[in-house]
C-alpha cells in the first residue's frame, strides 16, 4: 500500500517524492517533445539494421549460454539481426528461460501476448521464439519518438517486427489499451519517477497503479502477468502496486548470470488475478 501511495502521491500534490524543482523543468522539456513526436507522428517506414553477422568477442560462458538456447528453442537470432540486437534477443530469452526452470513455470503457447512498454520492440523475437504466440502486441505510449539518424521508435519496432508472424506494434497509453490477452510481458516498467525522466518521459505518464490497474483488467482469467524488473528493491516497489491492484504473486526469480553487463540482478514475478 506504501508504495503505491509514494508512487503516485506525488501526481496528486500529496508529497515531493524526492522531485526537485530541477525534475519538474526537466519533465517540461521532455513533455514538449513528447507532444511534438505525438503531433508530427513521423515515419519513414519499416527501418531494418542491414548488417547482420556472426556473434563476436563472446566469452566462453556468453558463447556455451547462447549456443544453448538456439539449439533448445531453434532460433538463431544472429542470422536475423544485427549482433548487439541478437544479443540482446538472447539476454531477454535468457531471463525467460531460467525463469521458467527454477519456478517450473507452466508456460502456455498459441495465446495471446501483450508485452508493455515496448520501446521499439527489439526483443520481439525473443518473445515469439519462448511464447509461440498465436498474437504478440507490443503497446507503447512513445513510439513516435525521433532518433539522430531522422527514424522513429515505429519504424524501428516495425523492422524488428517484419519477419514475426502475427506481431503488431501498437502507439497507446497502455492505461487506455483495453484489449484482452492471456498473458502480458511488462520488461522493467517505470515504478518510480527518476527512471521515467532518464528515459526522457515527462512525469504527467507517471502513473503505475494506473497501468498496473489495466493490466488486471486485461489479463483473462487464468492470464498470467510477467513483470522484470531492474532490481530486487524496485521488484519490492512493483509488488505493492501489484498487490493492490488484486494481483496474487504466484513466484519469483532472481536472474544473477547476466548474459550482458548489467548493474543489479533483474527479478523476474509471475503474477495472477487474486
Ligand atoms: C524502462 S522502459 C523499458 C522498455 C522495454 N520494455 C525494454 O525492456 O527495453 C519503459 C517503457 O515503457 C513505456 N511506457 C511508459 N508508460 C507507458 C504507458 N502508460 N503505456 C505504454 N507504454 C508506456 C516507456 O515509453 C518506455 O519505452
């Protein structure tokens, strides 16, 4: 219940939550751009990364790791993808993977996947390769976000997306995506404010018990809700927003053999309706 309330207290006037004076000018400007992406809506159509290649300057354990889950779930996503995207398709089925061993996690194919907050979506891959979905949406409120290069978040997310069978890449605010789906991804969702503004967001998107209130509304009965978090302190703060939405935490996974460099131990919850 804490949590929730310093998640969203600070929305409704009720306390600082650690936002500075300097946080507020900063979300100003990042608003600015967000409505800017939202009005002019620009797009050059599907962009696909051309180079493709070998993994390199793998170490032995990121070599054996990778090599392992092609040959389990026969995908080599470096003949697909540029390799620091192959990789990270890798890292994402990883996390998945090891998850679903420890917990014994029963993953259901041929459903429908909802995945979150999707950026641009370059982990669709591993989604499809470990869900065999019949449908995998990816929902994001900024994907019309513009790169140096003059490409947009959606044209990124559509060549990521070009080759999946029945994938789609949705612009939405996901608290007004009202579409049912057996199970819904969520890959590190904003549950505190400072890593919405480093993700150049403004803090009127900050709204977690809202996003995780339509995620019980959109999870069918018997869904499942798989939520990854950065750290073991921010799973602690997603759980009580979780919790207080009616979701029931059916277990839960401490990743600690990074495929890429990473700062904390991801935690992997599987969540049910209550
Ligand atoms: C920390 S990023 C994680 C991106 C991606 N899941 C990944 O693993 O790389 C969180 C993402 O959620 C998106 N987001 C935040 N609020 C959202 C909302 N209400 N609806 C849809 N997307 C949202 C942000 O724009 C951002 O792309």
């Amino acid at each position: 219940m804490k949590n929730t309330a310093q998640a969203d207290g600070w929305m409704n006037g009720q306390r600082s939550n650690g936002i500075s004076l300097g946080d507020r000018l900063r979300s100003g400007y990042h608003r600015f751009w967000y409505e800017a992406s939202q009005a002019v809506r620009w797009s050059w159509g599907p962009f696909r990364e051309s180079f493709k290649g070998p993994l390199t300057n793998l170490t032995q354990t990121q070599q054996q790791r990778t090599d392992e889950l092609a040959r389990s779930y026969r995908s080599r996503f470096e003949n697909s993808l540029p390799p620091e995207t192959a990789l990270l398709n890798y890292s994402y089925l990883d996390i998945l993977d090891r998850a679903k061993q420890a917990l014994g996690w029963p993953v259901s194919t041929n459903q429908r996947v909802c995945d979150l907050g999707s950026a641009n979506f370059a982990y669709a891959a591993a989604l499809h390769t470990f869900f065999h979905p019949n449908r995998l949406t990816g929902v994001e409120v900024d994907g019309h976000r513009l790169y140096c290069n003059g490409r947009s978040r959606i044209d990124y997310a559509r060549g990521h997306i070009q080759d999946l069978p029945q994938t789609e890449y949705v612009i939405a605010d996901y608290r007004q995506f009202t579409r049912q789906a057996e199970t819904i991804t969520a890959w590190y969702p904003f549950v505190t404010p400072k890593p919405l503004l480093a993700w150049r967001l403004p803090l009127s998107l900050f709204h977690p018990a809202a996003v995780f209130a339509q995620v019980a509304n959109n999870l069918v009965i018997g869904g499942t809700f798989v939520m990854v978090n950065h750290s073991a302190a921010e799973a602690e703060v997603a759980r009580g927003i979780a919790e207080d939405v009616g979701l029931v935490c059916a277990g839960h996974y401490l990743h600690e053999a990074h495929l890429r460099p990473r700062i904390a131990d991801p935690v992997l919850t599987i969540w049910h309706h209550g």
